[in-house]
C-alpha cells in the first residue's frame, strides 16, 4: 500500500525542499519507492537532485491539464534506484487566483483578499489576467474581502464580504 508524506508551509526558508529531500533519498535507501513531487514554481527541488527542469519535455503540467500518466512525467534520480522526481514548471510570473469554481462549461475565478484593505489594481491582477483569456471560459471573478466597503473599478469583479459568503450556505 502507497503511503503519502506532504511536507508545506508557505512561509519560505524554513527547510522544506531540504526536509523533503533528505527524507526520499533516506526512504529510498531503505528500499521504498519514493516519488518527490515538486510544486514550487522555482523547482529547487528539482535542481537539488541534479535535473535541469528547462530540458524536460513534461511535467505534472501535462498531468494536471492533458489527462498525461504520472509515469510519463516521473524522471530517475541519478544515482539512488527507486528514487524519481516529477515537477511542475514556472508559469513565467503570470498572476494566479485563489479557487476557480466550475459549474457545466463556466468558471468563476476566486481570489481571498481578507485584509483591511485592498489594493484595486494590485489585489485583481490574477482575477483579471484570468478572465482576459476566452479559454477560461468566465464572465466575471469573485475578490472575497474583510469589508463590505471595498470598491473595485473593474466591473467583471465583485467584491463580496466573507460575512456575506458564509450566508450562501
């Protein structure tokens, strides 16, 4: 039976790439099957175990949005047998949101700015990076705030207060 270990924490510096390193190649000279999944943008992980990520053809990319088996993206660990790494490339600095909602064919972008206030253009560049692509299929993005006073110029986006979204249910 497969066991998984999650190793995550979103401030950065407190050794989890090299927790996570130091724990599959220990696993694996034990002699389990380790499979390092990284899925930090900048791939540290990845360079850490000696593979250039710019030269591979797939990644957990490819498994995540074209349906491609793990086992295509799964690259050998030089040196320890029964260890493998699979990545997820650099989206090249374009901003993200925070939840996409998908209903039949639609999606509604969700970005969670709880905070006193709100930067308008600074807060909605993922939200509106991703309703500018057709693809995305999406009419308008959700910006979830402490307040019910912010206000945002683009009229794709609605401010909605956590107050407010925790009556929906």
């Amino acid at each position: 039976m497969a066991r998984v270990v999650g190793v995550a924490n979103q401030k950065g510096g407190v050794a989890k790439t090299t927790t996570v390193h130091a724990l599959g190649y220990a696993l694996a000279e034990l002699g389990r099957r380790v499979l390092l999944v990284d899925l930090d943008p900048q791939a540290c992980l990845t360079f850490s175990v000696g593979i250039d990520p710019e030269g591979l053809d797939w990644s957990l990319h490819d498994v995540f949005v074209r349906k491609t088996k793990v086992a295509d993206v799964r690259r050998p660990v030089a040196g320890i047998d029964g260890l493998d790494i699979a990545h997820l490339p650099e989206r090249g600095g374009e901003p993200e949101v925070d939840f996409v909602l998908t209903v039949g064919t639609k999606r509604i972008p969700i970005e969670v700015k709880y905070q006193n206030r709100l930067d308008p253009v600074r807060d909605i560049r993922g939200l509106q990076a991703f309703l500018e692509k057709p693809v995305n299929s999406a009419a308008f993005g959700l910006v979830v705030t402490q307040s019910d006073t912010e206000v945002i110029t683009d009229q794709r986006v609605v401010a909605l207060p956590l107050s407010s979204l925790m009556l929906l249910r």
